[in-house]
C-alpha cells in the first residue's frame, strides 16, 4: 500500500477491514521508520539512552534493547 499517511489513518477506519488492517499495518511500518530516524538523530547529537527513553515513554534498558546495537553502546 503506498499512501500518504493521511490518506493510510483515514484508510485505516475503512468499512472493509482487509483494506484497514492493510492500512495499520502500513502506519506500524511508518511509525517504526520514523521511530528509528528519531533515535538514529539523538544519538548522534549526544543524548543519552535515559533522554531517549524518557520522551519515548519507555525504560531506559527498553530504549537501548531495542536501539542500542544499531546507535552506540555509549551513555
């Protein structure tokens, strides 16, 4: 599916749920990217996985688990 995310949050309260489901799914893609981008961002301006973790809504441990082979160990 390849759509703006606009377009893909409205498809995503479609009546057919083949096509909302097809919708989410492409919104997690999204989302995780952009995720990912962000931290990729921090790290390289020096903040640290607590900084990280705190704006994401998540532990510490959670952020680096998840990121920390991908953006330095560091921190």
């Amino acid at each position: 599916m390849n759509m703006t995310a606009t377009k893909l949050a409205g498809a995503s309260c479609d009546d057919d749920p083949r096509v909302g489901l097809a919708a989410v799914a492409s919104l997690r893609a999204l989302l995780g990217s952009l995720e990912e981008l962000q931290v990729a961002s921090a790290r390289h301006k020096g903040w640290s996985w607590q900084e990280i973790a705190d704006v994401l809504g998540v532990s510490r441990q959670a952020a680096h688990k998840k990121y920390g082979r991908r953006f330095g160990k560091g921190r």
